[in-house]
C-alpha cells in the first residue's frame, strides 16, 4: 500500500492554481464532475505521479477551515531561493526557522488563498527524502539517539505545547500511551 495524495477543497480555482504554480505545482489534468465541479490533479516537475488534488465545489459556498487538518509539508532544495521566488510571485512567506539547531532541517510558512497551512523544508545535506523511522529513534528516550532532525516544535494539534520540541512533545506522548497500554513504535 502506499498513500496517494491529499485533496483539499478550495474557494477560487484560479486563484488556487496561481498560489500553488507559484510554489512550483504544475497542473497535471482537471476532471469535470458537472454543476461547476472540478477535481484539479498538481504534481511538482520532479514527481512522478499526482502529490495534490484541488476540489473546487462552487455550489457548497466558501471553505471554513477547521481544526482536523495541520499543514501540508513540501520538501525544497534550497529554501532561500523558494521564499525568493514565491515573494516575487506576490506572496508572503514566514521567516526561516532553524527548529532543530543549526544541523537541522530548515522551514518557513505560508497559507494558501482558503487558509491551509504549507510547510517549506530543506534538510540537511545528506538527509533521506522525508522523516524516516532513524529520525524518530529520538522519540523514546531509551533508545540512542541517532538524529537531531525531529528536534523541533511543533504548532498546534491536541497534545502539542506551543513551543515545545517536538522530540519532547513526541516522547511525551509516547509516554502518555504507555499509561493507556496503546503500542507506540516505531515502523
């Protein structure tokens, strides 16, 4: 098994195609479901199949933004030049954070035009695609330590302290499952 894509609903289509181009998506293909209905498939140059799908649903009225969904994280090759690009486009990206230390991953936020959160982060040189299951070795303070990449706050969810490490945080929960007799592992 393997997991496919998100799939968030938007307000404006045009105005979601113009933020996501501008942070490198391009469009793949667009599905006509009728009544002004669209399914817009995203995908950056490099990937191979459809990373992000666009439900534009006119007739359900303006999206609302709960609280179920976080952020969005987008790997970058060299962040500067991706906060230098999308201000160039018109948008407004946070200031780069160094969450794990100067060896760290680095990011910066953004929202698109409905609200949804988008992480940008660069990893350190060297550092495999995405967090692998050595990052989270971290997590279980009785095992060694074998990376500082997760060593980083997190921003909202149930469970999460504002400005807490996300190594705490984690090992936090962790801890708290272990009281409820829920397994935890890493995979």
């Amino acid at each position: 098994m393997r997991t496919l894509h998100p799939a968030y609903r938007i307000t404006d289509l045009a105005t979601s195609l113009a933020f996501y181009g501008a942070i490198g998506f391009e469009q793949v293909g667009r599905i006509d479901l009728g009544d002004g209905v669209t399914l817009t498939m995203l995908k950056f140059p490099a990937d191979e199949v459809v990373t992000l799908e666009l439900v534009h649903r006119p007739p359900d009225g303006p999206v609302v933004i709960g609280s179920g969904f976080s952020h969005l994280a987008v790997q970058v090759d060299d962040l500067s030049g991706m906060i230098e690009a999308v201000t160039k486009a018109g948008l407004s990206a946070g200031q780069v954070e160094r969450p794990g230390g100067l060896d760290g991953p680095q990011t910066s936020w953004l929202r698109d035009p409905d609200g949804y959160r988008i992480e940008l982060v660069q990893w350190p040189p060297g550092h495999a695609y995405g967090i692998t299951a050595a990052d989270l070795c971290a997590v279980d303070s009785r095992q060694p330590r074998k990376s500082r990449i997760l060593n980083t706050k997190m921003v909202g969810g149930p469970g999460f302290e504002p400005g807490a490490s996300r190594s705490r945080t984690l090992r936090h929960l962790v801890q708290k499952s272990r009281k409820r007799s829920i397994s935890v592992r890493n995979v």
